[in-house]
C-alpha cells in the first residue's frame, strides 16, 4: 500500500535508495517520528515544487545510519532524521538555477540548508530548531558560501 505524505510526494519517493537495494539495507522508515519529519520535508518540497512550477524528482530523502554511512553521508546529517532531501527539477533547469530561483523564499520555507552539491542536485534540509537559512556550494573544491 502506498503512503501518500502530500499531493505530489509519497513515503516510498523518499526511502527508496538505489544504494540500500545494491547492499541489502533495509531503508524504512517506521516510527512516527520519523514519518513525521519526512511528512514535514513533503510539505516544503510541494511548497518548492509551487515555486518551481515543475515536478521534482527526489534522488534521496531518509537515510537510516547504515545507508547514511554507505553513501559517506555526514554523521548529523539531516536525512537521517529524515529532515532533508536531494532533488533536480529537470523541467525548470540545472541546480545551479534551481538555487538561484529558491534562494529568495529560504525564510519562508523554513530551509536550514540550501546546498548546490557537485553541479548534479539540490539539497534541501529542515531543522528540527530555529532554520540557519544557510546557502551553500559543495564541489571538488570543498564547501563555500554562497551559490557558486
């Protein structure tokens, strides 16, 4: 049975893990608190998605610690707790525009962090405190302010 979180983004849009199904991780996400983060990161993508005028396609969204850990995720990072995803929106443009369009509304979408990672996707992360609407660019060169 499929778990709707929103009008546009179901559960398993954002458990799914090409990665986990690779390695034999069992990427679900059953306690309520959990359901409950990634129902509130549904929310603000349907509010990116209005933004944006396009569907958005989730590459990755929750991670448990075993997949989390695979992937060389960041030990606090927020798709843990199910707080974050990573996206494209090929029917509006590259990342980079992607940023660019959604930079103006990180207060309104309550984004702690907006990270243009490796030219390929966007990251979007919630808090579970006060957002530090933080914009970012994560690359070869490392991690800077700002949208480079």
């Amino acid at each position: 049975m499929i778990m709707t979180l929103t009008p546009h983004f179901a559960l398993s849009e954002f458990t799914h893990s090409q990665t986990a199904a690779r390695l034999g991780i069992t990427n679900a996400a059953t306690s309520p608190t959990l359901i409950a983060n990634i129902r509130r990161t549904a929310a603000m993508l349907e509010k990116v998605r209005a933004i944006l005028g396009k569907p958005i396609l989730i590459s990755s969204g929750y991670r448990c610690q075993e997949l989390n850990a695979a992937v060389g995720g960041s030990q606090n990072s927020a798709h843990v707790d199910g707080l974050a995803a990573d996206f494209t929106c090929p029917g509006f443009g590259s990342p980079r525009d992607i940023c660019y369009a959604l930079s103006p509304f990180l207060d309104q979408l309550e984004i702690d962090q907006m990270i243009f990672e490796y030219t390929a996707w966007v990251h979007l992360g919630l808090s579970a405190d006060t957002p530090r609407l933080m914009a970012l660019t994560i690359d070869g060169r490392g991690t800077r302010e700002g949208i480079a």
